[in-house]
C-alpha cells in the first residue's frame, strides 16, 4: 500500500481544472502584453507559493495536490494589480490556499472561493499599495512584450473603477479591449467573455450561475442610475470596468464554493452575487464590490442547496 | 421537422460503440461440451432443481421448476449428462446453485420445432401457463419472469403495450440485429402479447440512431391486421428504461415504487417478445438467446445465438480471441453491466453482451473529493440527488438515503459516467438499496 501511494502523481488529474487553466493562458497572455514580463515573474511567484503551501498540507494529510489549486494561483494573480510587491502576492496566495481551503480539509471542502479569501486579504491588510498605484497599460507593438514594466510616470494612475465614480468619462473600446489600467488579467473585457463563453459552452462553468449575476447586477445597477443617486456608476460601464466580468464568468462558477446542485439555486446565487455586487458598489466606499459580494454569497451556497433540496423533496412527496 | 420524443428529464449521451458490431449477422454459436446452468437466471425465487446428478437430461427438458408464481423454469439447452451440482457466485454477485452438463457425444435427433396457429384457440390463462412454462424472462436485462408482466391485475386496464426496441445501452447490437433478420418472429410476438392484455395502442419504440431497424419494422408493421404504431424517439441514455420509454412515448409518470401498469402501460423487449414466439407459436424453451460479444479487445466482433450454460471464454475464442490486452470484460452494456472476474462464468438469459475493452475504451482515473459541480443531478433521470443520496450512505445512514428516493434509483450509471471526480455513485446506491432491502426483509 505504501508502495502504491508512492507511485500515484504528485498532482492529481482533474479535467476540468485543467480546462480552467487553459482558458486562462490567454488572459496570461494579455497581460504580459499590456503590463510586461512583471506580471509573468507574479505568476511564477504566486504559482509556486499557492503549490507549496498545499504541497505542506497534501505531505501531512498524505494526499495528493489537486490541479485546483493551479486554478486559485492564476485567477488570483490575475487579480493582482501590475505593480503588486511580490511578497504581498506571495502572502495573499498562502493565505487564500492555507486558510481559504486547506484549514477545511483541502479540496472539494472549502466554503469560501480561495482565490478571493486570498484577495480580500491582501486588499484589507495592504490597501495602500494594492489600490493607489494602478499604472497605464501599454498599447501598440510589441507593447509590453519588449518591457519589464510600463513607464513608471503613469505610477498614479487610479483604476477605471475609480476614475469613473469620480466622474471621469473613459472611452468605451479602451474598457473593452483592455488598454485602460487595473488588475493584471481583468483589463480585456474581450478576451474575458470569449474566454468565458468557451467555459461556458463546454459546460465547465454554468451558464445559469453567470447569466443570473449579470441580470442581479444590471436590474438594481439600472435602477439606481435612473433614480439618480450620486456617484452611481453608469450600468454599462460598470459591466466593463474592474474586476466584473472576471469574477462573473471565473469566480463566481467555481463550483465547490458555489450553490451548484440544483437549477434554482444556481439561479438565486448568481442573483445574490449580482445584487450584492451593485449594492456594495453604490453604497460602499470599497471598490472591491466582486470580491465581497461573492465571498458572501459563497456563505449562502450550503443553504441554498439544502433549501431547494427540501423543497423538491416535500414536492416529490406531495405527488405520490 | 417534427421534435422528436424522448423523456424529459436528465440523460447522457455516451459514445455508442455500436458500429463494432452492427453489421454482423447474427450467427449460431458452435455448442461447447460442457455447459453450466445456474438455477437463478431470472428476477424472484430461484428456480428449484429437478434433477440429480448422474442423470441423463435431453434437450428442452425441465431442469429446475418455477418455485412460486414469481419465478421461472430453467430448461436443458442440450441432451447430455448432469455432472455435478455446484454453488456458483453470479457476475452480480448473488449465490446460486448451479449444474454441470456435459453433452454427450452421441447426440440424439434434437427437438424440431415447427410453428402451430393453435395458440389461438387457448384462452389467456391457458397461454400464460404456457409463457410460464416455456421459463421466457424479460430479455433485456431486467430478466422479470414474462408470464407475470402480461397478467394484468383485475380493474386494470392497458393503454399502452410498448415494444422496446430502444436498446440505448452503447455497444450493444444484438437487438437491432434481431429486429432487422428476426422482423417476423417479433411481430408475432407482439400478436400473442396483443391477445393476452388487449391494449388500446401498440407502439414500438426505436431511437433514431437505428434508422434501418426504423425502416425495416415500419414497412414490416404495415403489412399486420392490426395497428402497430412504430415511433422514432431521440437518442439519449437511458431511454430503454421501462420508466424512461414510458415518458417519451405517452408521457405518463410511473409513480414512485409503482409498477407501469399504474398508468395502463406494459413495456416488453423486443427480444422477450421474440422469446415469446419461440415458446408459443414454435412450442421452443427458453434455451438460447442473442449475445452481443464486442469491445476493441476482441478480434471479430459478434453477435451469436448462444445456448444458455455456455462459458464466456468459449465465445470469446468463438470471436478469434483478444486482439489488444483486455483491461475489463464486461457482462452486459458498459452503463450497468458488471465487470466479470472469471472467464468460466456462464452465458444466463439475462447476459445480452460480453465486452472485452481496453486500455483506451475504460477510464480508470482515480477518485477524488466531490466538487458540488451537480453534474449528476442534472443527468438523474429520475430527479435524485446523487451525490446527497452517495454521502447519506458513504456515512452509513441508509435510511436518510431512502428517505430521499434512494429506492428510485435505476442504477442506470448516467451519474457515475458525467462525474468528474470519477465517485463511484452506482456502487454507492447498489450498496444502500441492499441495505435497505436487507433490512426490510428482517
């Protein structure tokens, strides 16, 4: 048996993890190009952490480490923003896979997204230099691919996020393409949905957890802008700006953390992730809104899966 | 065009295999010299043996008689001498006895049978005895005894007699080829059967991917007295469940734990049927049966009219052998059949395919943690909680599994195959629904 356990991989083989990955080289990709090789030295930086820290625990627990966890350290350096110190990184993943999913027995056992857990760690512990140093992409060829880091005289560049709710008008191609400043992976709305919707038609993510976020969030967003509450961020932009699609189509899908047994509570969950997201944007001074509105869905994925469990279970009886 | 039927909740779409073996014309298995008969070959009480060792038996006779009125007689597939009485473990894993013939060199003039209109003047009863007598089980898997299934309870009333000429299970082929070279037998089947329920409709039901199976009954249905619907229904796994076929075609839901006939259904294989007119019209025992022997592991893919008793390896060498290594041989479809561990196991009436696959056809990935994705739920045809259901049991609490509709479960496998942490749910639920059974029992 000892013998046995030796020869099994280091890394256990999980197709859809790996199909998550590869959705997401290309968003690795982009970001080499709008913010040069730096954001392949976070990567590493984080991909070898986020590897150890569940290495650390898969020797004690004797089990092996899951290809998941290749998926949390890419969405989560992703979601760090170009200048981003390597050690806060570095910190943020060990903290999301430590104690985002390794202190609940590891995978398939964790209740919050550890990507996310790692993110809001990092955004509340280290706010200064995660969130006022957003630096201008760079833009024509070869574009970032021939530089270790933009020019440093963008330094203080405020995400779109921010410099739409201060009032700021932002040319639309620039969000959609991703020419504009933010988090490493999350400028291209484009390569985002196309990305997505590949995830999608392969059933890997669910079209109805993603469809319901985007319909919880433009209904109240919608809402609000028409009632003309200040500093409301226009619905439209607000799609394309910061880290939305990205968590709609990347975070908000992964399914251990997720309502995913049945249809309505894919439904609802998407809509709590919406709603929350529109509802911490507006009201909140946090940009942030994904991250929470999500970390605190996650919260209601058990009961949502025990409520519509019961509920068709009571149905099923009533009919017999 | 028309949307074609189908049921509406759940399914899979697994790869079919079918082309391996469906262009090969059913052919007659060379009988072995030694065969081995297990007396449980059917759903209900195993049959009770009539015969001792030493005796001389011919072909055709009774070699266990029916022990209640939900069972089966076994009967001699061969003239031949009983060797032995032995206890053997079937590939599903029930203990049964079992006898060692050996046929015998000098074989005596087998039985001719020739087909006889005088089943016509019988009356149901009559008929049915002589279904029962004949041992013909459900072919199809299930192996329900036949005569019980065509006895409709007093008060009720059949709408529909459905023919399942689905056969969704992948590699199988023995059906089709039954329904393309054996056309009139089945008819004639279906007309006895007809005699015994008096349904309202009679409706065969044949997926799509069979479109020659399609063509061939249609013109053959044509040509019959009385009305015979065929209908083409929309490829999706399990749609050969009793339950399943019953909701693509009428749209009617068997209630929970209830049986067809509560909603004036009867579903009927098309090989049963065969069977059926084997034993009433040709006056033939239960004695054979189709076999699809297939799978990329084997030289020349087959299907064979086998002699109930014969031995696995026998057919595989009849087929040319193994021409890769084999990982798993397979009694039965991929989906719910049972993996063999002994060659030496016997061809019963409820074996309709012997699988020899390899490497690449058996995805052997080691199980990992459940993710929550919900893929199984969204497959269960029968609206279950698989993986609830599978962690009720995985901590022992059967009766929480039951509660939840664990007794619905089909073990149709749609589950297991679109899981991808590779859980092995259908073991899980073959487990707890012994459990529960056992437990009722005492």
């Amino acid at each position: 048996m000892a013998d046995k356990a030796k020869k099994r991989p280091l890394v256990m083989k999980q197709k859809i993890m790996a199909q998550v990955v590869y959705a997401l080289i290309p968003l690795v990709v982009a970001s080499i190009y709008f913010f040069g090789w730096r954001s392949l030295a976070v990567l590493a930086v984080v991909n070898l952490a986020g590897f150890l820290s569940e290495y650390v625990f898969a020797r004690v627990y004797k089990q092996q480490v899951s290809s998941a966890v290749f998926v949390t350290t890419t969405l989560f350096a992703l979601s760090m923003p170009p200048t981003v110190p390597l050690w806060i990184a570095a910190v943020g993943i060990v903290f999301g896979v430590v104690f985002g999913k390794m202190v609940f027995g590891g995978f398939g056992r964790n209740i919050f997204n550890p990507a996310l857990s790692g993110r809001a760690f990092v955004y509340v512990s280290f706010g200064y230099p995660l969130t006022s140093s957003f630096i201008e992409p760079v833009s024509g060829f070869p574009g970032g691919f021939a530089r270790w880091l933009p020019e440093l005289d963008s330094l203080t560049k405020a995400t779109p996020l921010i410099r739409l709710s201060g009032g700021q008008d932002l040319p639309f191609m620039d969000l959609f393409l991703g020419s504009t400043s933010g988090s490493l992976g999350e400028t291209s709305a484009l390569l985002i949905i196309i990305t997505g919707v590949i995830l999608l038609i392969l059933k890997t993510a669910s079209y109805r957890i993603v469809l319901a976020c985007f319909i919880g969030y433009l209904v109240p967003q919608t809402a609000f802008f028409f009632i003309g509450l200040s500093g409301v961020l226009h619905p439209f932009y607000g799609l394309f700006a910061g880290s939305l699609l990205f968590a709609f189509f990347y975070m908000a899908t992964d399914p251990i953390s997720s309502s995913q047994t049945t249809n309505k509570g894919r439904w609802v969950y998407g809509l709590l992730v919406g709603v929350l997201t529109s509802l911490i944007r507006t009201f909140s001074s946090w940009p942030e809104a994904v991250t929470f509105a999500i970390l605190l869905a996650n919260m209601f994925a058990p009961l949502l899966d025990y409520a519509f469990k019961q509920a068709a279970a009571k149905k099923k009886a009533a009919a017999t | 065009m028309k949307q074609l039927k189908t049921f509406p909740k759940g399914g899979v779409h697994p790869a079919d295999h079918k082309a391996l073996a469906a262009d090969q014309a059913i052919r007659r298995a060379d009988p072995p010299s030694v065969y081995v008969i297990p007396m449980a070959q059917h759903l209900g009480k195993p049959a009770d043996c009539t015969v001792s060792s030493g005796d001389q038996v011919t072909e055709g006779m009774v070699l266990g008689s029916s022990s209640g009125f939900i069972s089966a007689p076994v009967h001699s597939p061969v003239n031949g001498t009983v060797k032995e009485i032995v206890t053997l473990q079937l590939p599903n894993g029930q203990k049964t006895q079992a006898l060692i013939l050996e046929a015998l060199e000098s074989q005596e003039e087998p039985p001719v049978y020739t087909p006889s209109e005088d089943w016509k003047n019988l009356d149901k009863q009559a008929l049915l005895e002589r279904i029962a007598s004949m041992g013909v089980v459900g072919l199809g898997g299930a192996t329900f005894p036949a005569h019980v299934k065509f006895t409709v309870p007093k008060g009720s009333k059949v709408d529909y007699f459905i023919v399942n000429g689905v056969e969704c299970e992948p590699y199988l082929t023995a059906d089709y080829r039954l329904m393309l070279e054996e056309t009139p037998g089945i008819l004639q089947g279906i007309d006895v059967v007809r005699s015994l329920l008096q349904p309202e409709h009679i409706v065969i039901g044949i997926e799509n991917n069979k479109p020659e199976a399609l063509r061939v009954m249609r013109d053959a249905v044509e040509a019959l007295d009385f009305p015979v619907e065929v209908v083409p229904l929309k490829l999706k796994y399990p749609q050969g469940d009793e339950k399943q076929l019953i909701k693509a075609v009428t749209g009617r839901e068997v209630p929970s734990g209830g049986l067809p006939i509560a909603v004036g259904a009867v579903v009927s294989n098309v090989a049963t049927l065969y069977g059926v007119y084997e034993a009433v019209v040709l006056g033939k025992p239960l004695t054979e049966r189709l076999v699809t022997v297939t799978g990329q592991g084997i030289q020349k893919p087959a299907n064979l009219k086998v002699k109930i008793g014969t031995s696995v390896a026998e057919l595989i060498e009849q087929c040319g052998g193994f021409v890769k290594k084999p990982v798993k041989i397979v009694s039965g479809g991929p989906m719910m059949g049972f993996s063999l561990s002994d060659l030496n196991t016997p061809v019963t009436k409820g074996t309709g395919g012997i699988l020899v696959l390899t490497e690449e056809e058996v995805d052997r990935k080691n199980t990992t943690a459940c993710l929550q994705c919900g893929r199984c739920v969204q497959v269960c045809p029968m609206g279950l909680h698989p993986t609830r259901l599978y962690k009720w049991i995985d901590h022992l609490d059967y009766e929480a599994a039951a509660a939840e509709g664990l007794m619905d479960c089909k073990e149709c496998g749609s589950c297991a195959y679109s899981c991808p942490a590779r859980i092995p749910l259908v073991q899980g639920m073959k487990l707890g629904k012994l459990m529960i059974r056992k437990k009722k029992a005492n």
